[in-house]
C-alpha cells in the first residue's frame, strides 16, 4: 500500500502549486469524470483520474499534465478494462472539494461564471462528457445536475463563451444539446484542445 504521508510526499505537497493550464484542467475534470476524494490516511483531498483503454491516450495526457503531483504512472484496472491514477492529497483539491462537492455530490458552484472561463476547462470537460447527435448537433451530458444547476451553466456558457444551448430531458436527467450555430461556435474554442482519441465526439463537417 502506498504510504501517502512520508517525508518525501510531506517536501512534495508543500512545493506544490497548480499552473494555469492544470488549474483549467483540473476544473473541466471536475466537471466531468474526474474524482477528488478524501484521503483515508490525512485530512486533504487528491484528484482520481480513470477512463476507459480506448482512451488511454487521454489518461497519459492527463498524466503528464498532473506528472508533478503523482507518485505513480497510471495503472491498468482489470475489473473495469481502464486505466487509472492519482495524485497525492493536497489543500488545493480539498478547497476545490468544498466548492464543486456537497452530502458527497457533485454540485455547481454559485462561482462556476468565475471558474469556467478558460477554453481548455470546457475542452476538459467535454472530452470527458461530450458527444454527438449524428450530423445534427453535438451534447454535453450534465444528467447528475440540477435543472437549477443545468441552467446555471447554460447562463455561463452564453456569457463566458457566446454559446447557446438547450435542454434535453435524457433518462436520469438533462443534457445540454447544441445546434448548427453554436456547434460550430462550440468546436472551434474547443477543436486545438481535443486529443485524437476522442475527435469522434465532434462534427468536424459543416
């Protein structure tokens, strides 16, 4: 079992802090599949990151973007067919713990206007949680939100990005759907971020 509180980990957490692309990555993942649970062995959070094999690709992206505050390269999850890696506890994913987290849900901050502005974070996020309507529209799955929530970020995407959207009741919850217009809009922010693994998500054709 790794031992998350030695003295090299204690001089490696201390020297730590976040760049502003990891800081923009690190909110996109929180958004969508990224995890910041409490560490069982001290009273800061990490950030868990797994997707599936056929993204690996993104998992090693992930990887070396966050190289500096993982002790381990990421790990193949049998069970699962994913891969899988983590970082070590910090105060700066615990502070983003009590933002993006409430009961131990995920929730919308209040502040997502002022977190959600970089292009990377929306690039992040929908890597993890995007897709596409066939030569219709492409969607940003946000079922385990709020309707109040879901609106909130419809607000923030108009004003932080100029994009519109609409809501899409889809089994457990909402999605956010954009057509023509703001599809376009949508992938030309995000389109230099996207890696190759996962440019099947996007509508690359008018």
């Amino acid at each position: 079992m790794q031992n998350w509180n030695t003295k090299k980990v204690r001089k490696l957490r201390k020297n730590l802090k976040l760049s502003k692309n990891q800081k923009a990555a690190l909110i996109g993942t929180i958004l969508g599949d990224g995890c910041l649970t409490k560490n069982a062995y001290g009273k800061h959070c990490r950030l868990q990151i797994e997707h599936k094999e056929l993204h690996k690709e993104y998992v090693d992206w992930k990887y070396e973007l966050f190289q500096k505050w993982c002790l381990s390269k990421p790990r193949i999850q049998e069970r699962t067919n994913s891969w899988k890696f983590r970082t070590i506890s910090h105060p700066i994913f615990t502070k983003f713990r009590k933002l993006f987290y409430k009961g131990g849900k995920k929730i919308i901050p209040k502040s997502i206007g002022e977190l959600l502005k970089d292009p990377l974070s929306l690039s992040v996020w929908f890597m993890d949680d995007g897709g596409n309507l066939a030569e219709r529209g492409i969607l940003l799955n946000v079922q385990q939100f709020s309707l109040k929530e879901v609106e909130l970020i419809q607000k923030v995407l108009r004003k932080n990005f100029g994009i519109s959207s609409t809501k899409q009741w889809n089994n457990s919850g909402y999605r956010l759907y954009f057509g023509k217009d703001s599809r376009m809009e949508f992938q030309r922010i995000v389109k230099n971020f996207i890696l190759p693994c996962l440019e099947y998500k996007l509508l690359l054709t008018p």
